[in-house]
C-alpha cells in the first residue's frame, strides 16, 4: 500500500514552517523529518507514525487512540502508530505533528 498523499500534503501543510526540515520516502511512507530525526511520517499502512518521547509513550498509548509502533514484530520504544481514523479532523492530526516536531525539534541536528 501506498502512503496517502492527501494526508501527506494535510502533515505538509502543519509542518512546513520547521526550521531544518526534509521529507524522504522511508518505511513505505513519506517520513518529515527535522535536523535530520524523523517527527511524522505518512505510514504506508494508513494513518501516521510519530516520533515521541519515549518516556511519554506508554502514558499516550494508554490514554489516546495512538498504538506502539512494531518493527519486524518488536515494539519501537517512542515511535507510536495513530490509525487514519484518528487524523481525519484538523486538530487531531495537529496535535500529533505538533508533538512529533516539538519532541524531533528537540533532539541534536544530525
């Protein structure tokens, strides 16, 4: 499956004024990324991963729709999953790319 170029354009849209941004095509979506750490990326699954801290994780996990990101059938420890039924409004999927920026934001350029 390809990712959604729609919602692609939508994450765009919010991020674009990220000092220090790029997008690349990785994990079969459209990942944004800052100073060189991903913060959002269309999933090529449907719905968006975000980049998060990894201390917040199980705290979002429990009290939003977000899931835990799994790789290769192992949990990514701050990478979470949020299904396309979750980002359909404008605000929800703000608040999650507000988080992924703010979190790679704050991590060191590479």
């Amino acid at each position: 499956m390809a990712y959604d170029e729609a919602l692609a354009a939508r994450i765009r849209g919010l991020i674009g004024d990220q000092p220090m941004l790029t997008e690349q095509k990785m994990f079969g979506g459209l990942a944004f990324l800052i100073g060189g750490t991903m913060a959002v990326a269309a999933s090529g699954r449907g719905g968006i991963m975000v980049r998060v801290d990894p201390t917040e994780g199980d705290e979002l996990i429990a009290t939003t729709p977000a899931e835990p990101m799994e790789m290769r059938s192992r949990a990514m420890s701050g990478w979470l999953r949020v299904a396309d039924e979750h980002v359909t409004s404008d605000d929800d999927l703000a608040e999650w790319v507000r988080r992924g920026a703010a979190y790679a934001g704050s991590l060191r350029a590479k």
